[in-house]
C-alpha cells in the first residue's frame, strides 16, 4: 500500500474548516492555538471570510485543521511513501514527517505570518493566471510590478505583487487570451523577493529546532527536492518563503514514486484537481470530500 499526502495551502478555507477546529481543538494544542486566535476556542465565535484570509489567522487555523484530521488518519494509514506541502501546507507536511510538533507548528505559523505581514507594507495580493504560456505571464507581471510565484502547470501559474499592479495585469492577461483569472484569498506577496526579510527571520526561528531523521521524505514545493531529515525540510521551509514554487515539479515527482492512492489533507480540493490532469489514472481524493474520518480511511484501504 503506497501512499502519498498532499497537505493544501491558503485560499480554500472557509468558515466550515473554522468550525471543524472548534470542534475538535482539546488539550495542549487548544491552548496554544487560543493564544494565537482569540475566540478559537469558544463555539459561540463566528469568523468572516474576509477574516478568513488575514494571514494571522489563515496560517495557524489551517495548521490546526490538518493536524486534527492527520492526528485521526495516521494510525490508520499505510506508512506514506512521501509528503508535500503547497506553501504554508508544507508547513503540516514537515509536521506530519515528525520535524516539529503540531504543537510547536502552530506557534511556528503565527511567527510566519507576522514575519510575512512585516516584510511588506501597503495592499498585496495573488492572481492564478490560466491558458497562457507562462513566458508571456512572467513579462506582463514583470511589466506590472508583479513576478511569477507559482507554476501550478505549463500554462497555470501564479503572481503576486501590489495590488494595483494585479489590477492593472489582469487587464492584460485578458487581452492576451487567459482562459481564466482566479485572485486568490491571500494578501500577501508570498514566494517572491518581496518576502526576502521574512525568509532571513524564519529561518533563523527553525535553526533553533533540532535536527532528526524524519518518518517519511517531505518534497520541497520549491523544486521538488525530497528531503530526508528535519534541517534539510527546514532549510527548504524557509527559503520557499521568497522564492518561486514549482508546484507542476512536485506532481511530477510524486507520480514518478509510483503511489496507489493521494490524499489531500486539508481545506478544499485544488491539489488533487491538478494532480487529477497529470494522473488520471492514480485514485486521487481530498478529505473534503468525505463526511467522516471513516469514510475517507474506507476509501484509502480499497484504493490502496
């Protein structure tokens, strides 16, 4: 049984995902995830997707998210053959791997989306641009302001910059024939230089963890590196912060493993989408889909 994890990153989350932590944060992890979002712990609190999207609470709330449902999959699971994370998602990848604690990651997702709200000043945002080849996504993004922080596929990437150089790239991404514009519920200029300050503060956070062999290879969203111990993950970690992700490199590389199945751990479906057009023929599932924990480990035992 060869399996393989997706952890998803921001842009999917809704008030349900808030809800479901509610529900389910107890112990040492509701404690330190009360700290970082007030209200977290009380079912009477409610959230707003405009709140939804600030990183402060994005980070750490989709952390939490996939900790939960990794901390009732895991014991049921087939050891996986690997892991990667699309951008704050690599953060529960490491996690999941055994390079920090859910307890610890929380806290860790709170110091990164301050580090990231702090290195830039002013209105970001990102823009998923599709049915264009990316040569001429990257020159009118560079013409705007903007630079390519994503390449989901050949002809789906993302940018990210100010938003009034979005504003002003969508016209032309337009005009050049884009199948599709999607502005992501993220406000920040993630994976670009911009975030250059941020990467340098982050990494010197997880310097400070130790180092160790993790339990199963965790790829780098950046190129698709597999890395076998905490410092190499880590290193990776921070770095992928300000620096472009080949996400088209890491489906690559996961298919090249061979698995019998793909899980999407956490909000929304995005990944398994994308991995659905380079894979068809790999079962491939997120837990969104499922109305149970039991429902999506019944499916992993048949698929695998």
């Amino acid at each position: 049984m060869r399996l393989a994890l997706l952890f998803s990153g921001q842009g999917g989350q809704r008030p349900e995902h808030w809800q479901q932590v509610q529900a389910g944060v107890e112990g040492e992890l509701g404690e330190v995830l009360s700290r970082v979002l007030p209200g977290i712990a009380d079912p009477a609190a409610a959230v707003d997707p405009e709140k939804l999207a600030k990183n402060s609470v994005a980070q750490p709330l989709i952390f939490a998210q996939q900790m939960l449902l990794w901390s009732h999959l895991r014991d049921h699971l087939p050891k996986p053959i690997c892991a990667a994370g699309y951008s704050l998602g690599e953060m529960a990848a490491c996690s999941a791997a055994g390079a920090f604690t859910a307890v610890d990651g929380v806290a860790l997702c709170a110091e990164r989306a301050a580090a990231m709200d702090g290195a830039v000043a002013g209105e970001h945002g990102m823009l998923a641009v599709l049915g264009l080849d990316e040569a001429l996504v990257a020159a009118l993004a560079e013409e705007a302001g903007l630079a390519v922080a994503i390449r989901n596929a050949p002809r789906h990437v993302v940018v990210a910059g100010p938003r009034a150089g979005i504003a002003a790239a969508a016209g032309k991404f337009e005009a050049a024939g884009a199948s599709r514009l999607v502005h992501l519920a993220v406000h920040t200029p993630s994976h670009t230089p911009l975030l250059n300050a941020a990467a340098v503060d982050f990494k010197k956070r997880l310097d400070l963890l130790p180092d160790r062999r993790l339990s199963f290879p965790v790829l780098s969203a950046i190129d698709a590196t597999a890395a076998r111990t905490a410092k190499v993950a880590l290193d990776a970690l921070a770095r992928q912060i300000c620096t472009p992700l080949d996400w088209a490199a890491c489906l690559q590389a996961v298919v090249e493993m061979q698995p019998d199945a793909v899980l999407e751990i956490g909000p929304g479906n995005a990944l398994i989408r994308l991995f659905g057009e380079v894979a068809p023929g790999i079962p491939a599932r997120a837990c969104d889909d499922f109305r149970s924990i039991d429902g999506i480990v019944a499916w992993i035992r048949s698929a695998c």
